[in-house]
C-alpha cells in the first residue's frame, strides 16, 4: 500500500510520510486544581453600599466644597459670638448707610445696624428652621412612603391619594396662606410647623418607591420565614436598604426649606422682624438696592452661598449612592 494518499480536493491531506517526521509539541501539564482556581479571596471585609459610596465620595472635590461650605455655616449659625462681638440689634441712626470701619466689615444698614454682625447671627435662624423642618418631613414622608410602599393594598390606596392631594398645593402659596392666619404670633416652630405640613409629600412618594422595590428581595422572605414580624421587618431590613434615596433627596431639601423661610420672611409673613434672618434682611435692603447694593450683596450672598453647597453635597451623595452612576 502506498505511502501518499492522494486527493481530488484543492486543499487536502497532507501526505502521511511528511506529517510522520513532524515534531509534536505538548504544553507543561497545568497542577492548579480547580479549587485553587475558583477560590476566592476572603481576608478583607465584605463591603456595603455605605463603604462603597464613602470610597467614592472622598475622591470627589465637589463632596469636600459642599462639606466645607456645610460645616461653616453650621459653626457660624451655632457660635454666633466665636465670629462677631457686635450686637445684631443695636443700631443708631446717625451710622445709617455708613461705610466700613474697624470691627465693621460690612458697613451699616439703613437703620444704622452692623451689618456683619445681623448676616452672621441671620445663619443661626435660617439654619434651624430648615434643620427642623427637614426632620420633621423626613419623618411624616417616611412613615407615610414605608406604610403605603410595604402594606399597600388599601393602605396604599388611601394614603397614596392623601399624598396626592398634598402635592397638588404648591409649598410657598400655602404657606403664605397659612401664615397670614398667625400674623400676631408668629415664631420659629410657626414657620417649621407650616413647611412641613406641605412639604413632605416627595419625600413620602420616594419613600414608598424605593421600599416597594426593596420588599420583594432575598432577606426580606428569609427574615418573614424565620418568624419576624412585619413591623420589624420594615424597621431593620427594608428602611436601611431602601435609605439612599431618601437621603439624597432630605440634602437637597434642607436648601429648599432654608430658601422658603426666606421667602417668608422677605415677604413679611415669615418669622417676625425681632429675629434676626437673611430674608428679613433682603427685604430691608431693597430700599438701598440703588445707592448702596452691597447692603443687599451681603445676606443674599451668605444666603445663596448656604443652599448651593447643600445642594452640591445632595449631588455629590447622590452620585455614590445611585447603583446607575456607580456603575458607569
């Protein structure tokens, strides 16, 4: 028999004689297990969501401006004397619209106020009401959202529709409104109490988005089969995973909220003219807006300057914390 094949086919065999002198080549037969393949490194820490998004907070420059700018005003508005030993009060007429002097940075007022000495202590006044009326609509939004979102059937229905309702009233009209019927009683917990009696609907709409898409998971049937009752569940596995949006909104609305009680009180309808605010204060200044404009320079700019960095920090919490961002 011979020792070539032979073939019709443009490309075919190679001839047996030639591929019989060919040098085989094997490669080195690999002694990893599969074992040592597929193990996985388990030394560190499991990370969470919180870890992971202060990973990526810290590396933010927006995050560290916002922090900053926060802290600041936080110190200023709690330690009003640290920063001025001037009266916020005291004026005399005869410093009206006067120029800047030693321990007066700023100048005077028409009515011959220090102006330093009132946008320092108007931080304490803005802050607190924004602070207490972000609290107070963290918690009525939050209750209301993880009640709807968890029960929902009828539960759901009713408070949906009540939520609703709500938000159809813009915030600042009823808030003129209500205000107007405690025009001779007014004061701090007024405004707050007024803010976030319309306020808190987006929080309650996020809420109960966020723990409608939380209810369904993994832990949540393994925590209902090991015997936990609905309230704990709700309490301590679907309200620390459904948080993230809340948060990021509750930064961002402690602007908003700061913003609307100096709208308030520029209007007149806020908190009384004994309590030093910016809104008051940009209110009076309007008067001096033409011969003097750094009268009004100077509470709008602490003003604007306070809701732009809680407004980047909102931001900057929000792109760490949303899986969507994360991920790009």
């Amino acid at each position: 028999m011979p020792d070539i094949v032979h073939t019709n086919a443009p490309h075919g065999p190679e001839p047996v004689a030639a591929r019989r002198h060919q040098e085989h080549f094997f490669a080195d037969l690999d002694e990893t297990g599969l074992g040592a393949v597929d193990a996985v490194q388990d030394t560190g820490a499991p990370s969470s969501l919180w870890s992971e998004a202060w990973q990526k907070l810290r590396r933010r420059p927006i995050f560290w401006v916002s922090a900053v700018i926060i802290v600041l005003v936080v110190v200023v508005a709690a330690f009003p004397s640290l920063f001025t030993s001037q009266n916020p009060r005291f004026c005399e007429l005869s410093n009206s619209l006067g120029d800047p002097a030693p321990g007066h940075p700023f100048g005077y007022d028409r009515q011959g106020c220090d102006i330093y000495a009132r946008t320092v202590y108007g931080a304490r006044a803005s802050v607190t009401v924004g602070v207490l009326a972000t609290l107070a609509v963290l918690l009525i939004g939050t209750v209301v959202g993880s009640i709807a979102g968890f029960f929902g059937g009828w539960f759901d229905t009713i408070l949906s529709r009540i939520t609703d309702i709500f938000f159809a009233i813009p915030i600042v009209l009823a808030a003129i409104v209500i205000m107007q019927l405690f025009s001779d009683s007014r004061a701090t917990m007024t405004v707050v109490a007024v803010l976030a009696a319309f306020g808190w609907t987006s929080i309650a709409r996020i809420t109960r988005g966020s723990v409608m898409s939380v209810k369904n998971n993994d832990y949540v049937t393994a925590a209902k089969s090991l015997g936990m009752s609905k309230l704990a569940t709700l309490v301590r596995h679907i309200l620390p995973n459904a948080a993230a949006p809340i948060i990021v909104y509750a930064t961002v609305a402690l602007g908003t909220f700061i913003v609307a009680e100096a709208t308030l009180s520029f209007l007149g309808i806020g908190l009384p003219p004994s309590i030093v605010s910016w809104g008051g204060d940009i209110s009076k200044a309007q008067a001096s807006l033409r011969s003097r404009p750094e009268v009004l320079f100077y509470p709008a700019g602490a003003l604007a300057l306070t809701v732009l960095g809680f407004i980047m920090m909102g931001d900057a919490v929000r792109d760490a914390l949303d899986p969507k961002v994360r991920n790009r």
